[in-house]
C-alpha cells in the first residue's frame, strides 16, 4: 500500500482507538493529567498510573512504552510535547518545531522496536501546552508522511477531537 493511504485522519476520542498502539500527549512526570492523558489514564485504569510512576520521567521530544491495562490498544506510546505556556517556553532545550517532531519519530521508532504495526496519535501540545493548531498540524504530518514513505511499514492514524483539529489536517492533505 502506498505511504498516503496508510496515513488515516479521524474524528474522536484517542481511547477509543482500535490500533496497536496509542500515544498519550504526556507530561514529563508521566502523571496523569488532563486532556488525552487524563481520559487514557481513566479508561486504562489505576495500574497504568503504577507502571508510569515507576519510569518516573520522561524529557520532552521522547516517549516511553507501557501496557494499555483496560485500553483496547496492546501498547500505549507517551510522548511529551514542547510547552509553550510562556513560564515552560523559557526552559525547552531545543526548538518548539523540532521538540515537536521528535515527539513523532521517538514514538514511531517505539512501535517499530515493539512490532507494532498501527499507531495512533493525538493532536499533541495543541491543548494545554498551546502550540498553534495548524503549525503542529504540519510538523506532525510533515513527521509522520517521512516515517511512512522511508522506515515504518505500518498504519498511522491521526485522531482530531475537535473540528479545528480535523480542518488543520484537511487543508494538508486536500
Ligand atoms: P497537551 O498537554 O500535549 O497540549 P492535551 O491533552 O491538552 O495535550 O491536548 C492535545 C490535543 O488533544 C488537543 O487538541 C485536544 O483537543 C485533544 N484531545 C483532548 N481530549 C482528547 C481525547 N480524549 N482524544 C483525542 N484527543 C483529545
């Protein structure tokens, strides 16, 4: 299958998700939050937050695997965007675009160690941590089309919750 058709872009909620594995938009403390997190944490049940707590931290750009407990999904990815509330901005160690990217790849490099053959993922940093909608619509779909036409043979979904969401997405794809 080509690399465009295996690139889907859906409406709802990230917990709903059949595929392999989920990303979750995490915090560096991998605690559960709210957004994307809180709802995976909810619909996963309390051991997902036990086996976080014992990883402890992840930095921003990369992301870590743990089990789905109560998820449809085998494997949940968390990931930790770039915050840009103006007090965390200041600390980011590299740019907003490549912290951003990176939180993409690490997660795809994830799937393709574990043999997960889909992958789905949220709209990340643009709820709380505020990166603007269409600009992390480019960087992720920018990521995702060079993972999928050089290294990863699998699926990717994007899973937008809002309808701004799936209109960044739509004015890069059409
Ligand atoms: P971050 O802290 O990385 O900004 P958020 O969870 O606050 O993460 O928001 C990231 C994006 O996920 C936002 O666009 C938000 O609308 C969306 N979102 C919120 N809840 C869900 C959900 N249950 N499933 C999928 N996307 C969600």
């Amino acid at each position: 299958m080509n690399p465009t058709d295996r690139l889907h872009i859906v409406k709802g909620s990230i917990t709903r998700m059949a595929t392999e594995a989920v990303v979750n938009a995490a915090n560096n403390q991998l605690r559960a939050g709210s957004g994307v997190c809180g709802a995976i944490h909810s619909a996963a049940g309390p051991q997902l937050a036990i086996e976080c707590n014992a990883i402890g931290w992840c930095d921003t750009g990369k992301s870590v695997i743990t089990d789905a407990y109560n998820l449809p999904c085998k494997k949940v990815i968390h990931t930790v965007g770039p915050d840009l509330r103006p007090w965390a901005a200041a600390k980011l160690t590299d740019s907003p675009e490549r912290l951003l990217a990176s939180c993409y790849d690490t997660a795809i490099d994830l799937a393709k160690a574990n043999s997960l053959k889909s992958i789905a993922f949220p709209c990340i940093s643009t709820g709380v941590y505020m990166y603007p909608k269409a600009e992390a619509a480019r960087i992720a779909y920018d990521t995702i089309m060079k993972r999928l036409t050089s290294d990863y043979d699998g699926e990717v979904t994007v899973c937008c919750f809002t309808d701004e969401d799936i209109e960044s997405y739509r004015q890069l794809t059409d």
